[in-house]
C-alpha cells in the first residue's frame, strides 16, 4: 500500500475543493483546476476541510494509481493556492529573450528566432532580457512549458552556453588541451 496515498491533503480556507464522482475541481485565489481519475480505480471524498483518496479495489493497479492521484491533488491544491513558478536563465554573447503580447521570442544564436505560444493560464515575465519567470496554478502546464523554452537551446558543457531552468546543474567540460 502507498504510504503517500493514505495521507489526507490538507484543504486552506481561501480553496474551494468540489469532486463529482471521478472529477474534482479546485479553485482559489491563483486559478481554478480540474482533473478526472478513473472511478474504477480510486474513490475520492471530502470531509472537515481535507480530500482522501482511496483505492476502490485491491487490485495492484489500484493500489499502484491512488498515490499518484493523491499526489496530483496535492499539486493541485497548492497550485490554486500559491501557484507554481520556475526561473530560466538564459547565458551567452547576444542571446535574449523578448515578449510581444502571448508570444515568447527567443535569439539564442540561430539564423532564425524561435516564437512560442504562450498556454491559456501561464503568465511569462522578464526581469531583464536573460531571465524569464513562468508562473501559473497547473504544475504540469508551468513545467512543460518551461522545458520547451530549455530545448530550443540546452546549456552546452564547453562553453555553458544556453538555456538552463534555475537550480539544475551542468556538468562543464574541459575540452581538448594542447599536446
């Protein structure tokens, strides 16, 4: 059995918690969430300010799925509450980042710029042109969209070039030495 799993998540007073049957909708300050589980495979209530998920068998899928799910409604809380955010740092001669409207447009050392479209519910800042903060209530969407930014140019380990999301390590490399 998850140990994970058997915990209750904790409801603050500012969050709205509705499940109907599979489908749980949580909604607070920073935006408002939804997310659908199996009901063949866990059973979600709420009682005195906290969610509990359970499985509804037990089969080993059920038992594997119900500390993910509790999981997920933990993220989801704490996202509708305080929010999610991640910091990316972006590290070479000429290479910037620059926001026009819903568009990300990133100058990372190619012949072209490469344009992302900012999700329905992600807020992007830049505190200068080499940082951009991308913040929003859904962990998974705030995440995603944050590795799609790294990938246009990952931090390369000669010259630490790229982009890296703060609190990651690269390895720096020494490269060849003179015979």
């Amino acid at each position: 059995m998850s140990r994970i799993g058997k915990l209750p998540v904790a409801v603050p007073d500012k969050v709205k918690v509705a499940i109907d049957g599979g489908t749980i909708r949580v909604e607070g300050p920073v935006g408002k969430l939804e997310k659908t589980f199996d009901p063949k495979v866990v059973t979600l209530s709420e009682e005195g300010g906290s969610v509990t998920v359970k499985p509804v068998d037990d089969s080993r899928h059920a038992r594997a799925m119900y500390g993910t799910a509790r999981s997920i409604i933990a993220g989801m809380v704490e996202g509708a509450s305080k929010g999610f955010e991640k910091n990316l740092t972006i590290s070479g001669v000429g290479f910037r980042a620059i926001l026009k409207g819903q568009v990300l447009e990133l100058n990372v050392g190619y012949s072209h710029i490469i344009e992302h479209d900012i999700p329905q519910g992600i807020t992007v800042t830049l505190a200068d042109p080499t940082k951009v903060k991308v913040q929003g209530a859904d962990k998974q969407v705030v995440g995603h969209f944050a590795a799609l930014v790294k990938s246009a140019k990952p931090m390369e380990p000669y010259k630490g070039k790229g982009i890296t999301i703060d609190g990651e390590y690269v390895r720096r490399k020494e490269g060849k030495k003179a015979g």
